[in-house]
C-alpha cells in the first residue's frame, strides 16, 4: 500500500465520518435547522429517501467486502467511499430533514429522521471499522474470525436500517398509520389479555407483601378479613364489568384497521385532508392503548372507579375512531351507492361499542369500595 494512497484514504474517510456524526446530529429533534418554505407542489422527498437508503446499502456492502477481503486495498475503499460523501450521504439527511411535519405528520417525520439518524450512525461505526483496518499497515493480513464478525455485523445494522427506511418511503403516511395502529392494537390487546388473567384474591399489599403487620387486636384482625373480603368481591365485581367493555374496544379497533386502513391504495399519494384524518385516528389509537392500561392500573391499585373512569374514556375514544371512517378515506364513494361489506363492518362495529357503556352499570356495585393505596 502506498504512502499516498493510505494518505489519501485517510483523508477521505475522515470526511465521511465527520459528514456522518454532522448529519445525525443536525436530525435530533431538538436540532435547530433553517429549511426552506415549505412547497406541496415539490417532489415528495420520500423518493429521495428511497432512493438514498438503497443506494446507501449497496455501497456498504461493498465497502464491507472490501475492508475484510486480503489484500486490502486503499484506492478501491477510496473510490467506493466517494459516492458516500458526494451525494448518499447528503441525500439521505436532505430526505429526511424535509420530510416535515407540515407536510407528512410529526409523528411520521420523527420516525423518519430517527431511521435516518440511526442508520447514519451505524454507517459512521462500519467506517470507524474501515478507519482502524487502515491504519494497521497490513494490508495481506487475514482478519480474524472476531474481527470480521465485527464487520458483518455492523453491517447487518445498516441492513436493518434501510430495510426500515425504504418502506417507510415507499408507503408514506398510510403505510405508516397502518403499521403503527397495528403495534397499538396488539398493545391493547396484551393490556387486556393481563387484565383478564389478573386475579384481585392475590392482591399483594406493596407496604406489606408477606403480611408480616399482624395486629394483636383481634377485633381489628376480624375487621380487616371482612374488608379483604369485600375488597376482592367488589374487585371482581369491577373487574367484569370493566371487561364488558375493554374487551370490546380492541375487536372495534381492528375492524378499522382491516376494513379501511388496509384497503387504502398506497399506490397514490394521500391529500393533505386524508394524512389529518390518518394522523387522528394513530393518535386516538395510541389514547385508547394508554386508557386501557389506566383502566386496568385503577383496579390493581384498588381504585375502581378510576377503573371504570378509564374504561369509558377509552369506549368514547374508540367511537370517535369508528365514527371518522364511517365513508372510506381514500375512495369517493358515491351517496346513492349500495352500502358496501367493508361499511357494514365499520357500521357493525360502532353498534358493538355502543352497546356498552360503563355509565350505565349499577352504582351499587362501588358501594363500600376500599382503596389499598389511600
């Protein structure tokens, strides 16, 4: 290996990973960035993203070859990383930096320049990687085992990181309500699924779990067995009817998802009407996840009217998702039209919610109700 072509590596992979650890930072979101007006008509930058992310693992992957590869070559690395720093790199942030939340959501254009943020930093760790092999000064030198599982695994993380990105790209927004909704249905499935399981008989008092504060009194002994006894009736009792409704609110959600998010066609880019209503119904998704788990906390903390509190608030939310996609999102459907399956489900599923309502169960049921944790 020459002086000169080592020199001349060194000079560039430098650059690369100064352009790495600039670009991730300038994507942080408490990063300050002038960015030019935003522009409806320009060319959605997702296109460049895309193209970014694919263009970024096939020249990793051969700069991956090549580091582990003997003899190791300075000029070949040096050619592979020109096109990094003269343009993937900076696609890739331009991408993601105008991928705005005016335009894409904030939610989404997080997502966005977080994917971007991490892949730049794993690419700024397999070019720390390439930086060390050079200076080794052994260029027929065979890596090791360990050391090219370093290099393999570093990467897969790019890999991982692109493979993110390009869909994210490729379906916009309505691709991503549709994953994210999912990620939350799952999580209220799972709330209430524990919910279900959870038995108020094995109640453990934090303050006291191996029941070790024996009172001397027995009056008072006799007294506090009356009241755990009361407590897991009146528990049980909560618990049911909370479930009355819980259960109901996740079959509710999915119907949603399958009936109208996933039969938006992502093939067409979504107007700035239909990315509003996507982005409220991810966000009443992720409200009804957090109730759910406020409900079911309220009862394991033996507060059953915040339990039920929750339980509503969570069936409320719910209608309001349902209500908001009574018409499809992505078709005009004409108002003379025969009422398609896909509408009847949606109707179907507000009717489902609707027949249960927290408010409506017999007060008597938190009568003498005891909290645990006062």
């Amino acid at each position: 290996m020459s002086v000169s072509n080592n020199g001349s590596l060194a000079a560039v992979l430098q650059t690369s990973i100064s352009l790495c650890e600039r670009f991730a930072a300038s994507l942080a979101p408490n990063a300050a960035i002038d960015l030019p007006p935003t522009n409806p008509d320009s060319p959605s930058p997702l296109i460049l993203a895309d193209a970014a992310a694919a263009s970024l693992k096939s020249q990793v992957t051969k700069l991956s070859l090549l580091a582990i590869t003997t003899p190791f070559t300075a000029s070949a690395i040096t050619t592979c990383l020109k096109p990094l720093n003269e343009s993937i790199l900076t696609s890739l942030v331009t991408a993601a930096l105008l991928t705005t939340a005016e335009l894409f959501t904030a939610s989404f254009s997080g997502e966005c320049r977080s994917l971007a943020a991490t892949t730049l930093l794993d690419t700024q760790g397999l070019l720390q990687l390439i930086a060390t092999r050079s200076t080794e000064g052994k260029p027929k030198t065979e890596l090791s085992g360990v050391r090219k599982k370093a290099f393999t695994e570093a990467t897969g993380r790019i890999w991982d990181d692109c493979d993110k990105l390009v869909p994210l790209a490729k379906e916009g927004v309505p691709g991503y309500v549709v994953r994210k909704s999912k990620e939350w249905l799952d999580l209220m499935k799972d709330a209430v699924r524990e919910f279900e399981e959870w038995d108020p008989a094995e109640n453990i008092d934090d303050d006291d779990p191996f029941g070790e504060q024996l009172s001397d009194d027995d009056e008072e002994e006799n007294l506090e067995e009356g009241s755990d006894t009361d407590r897991i009736a009146i528990s049980a009792g909560v618990k049911e009817q909370a479930l009355k409704v819980l259960n109901r609110i996740p079959q509710s959600i999915h119907v949603v998802i399958k009936q109208r998010l996933e039969k938006m066609d992502l093939s067409k880019q979504a107007s700035r009407s239909q990315i509003k209503q996507l982005d409220t119904i991810l966000k009443r998704s992720r409200h009804v996840s957090e109730l759910i788990d406020e409900s079911a906390e309220g009862m394991y903390l033996g507060d059953p009217e915040i339990c039920l509190k929750k339980a509503g608030e969570a069936r409320a939310v719910t209608i309001e998702v349902v209500e908001s996609v009574l018409q499809p999102i992505t078709q005009k459907q004409n108002a003379a039209s025969n009422q398609s399956k896909e509408d009847k489900y949606i109707q179907r599923a507000l009717e489902w919610i609707q027949q249960v309502d927290p408010a409506n169960f017999a007060p008597s049921t938190l009568s003498g109700s005891h909290n645990r944790n006062p």
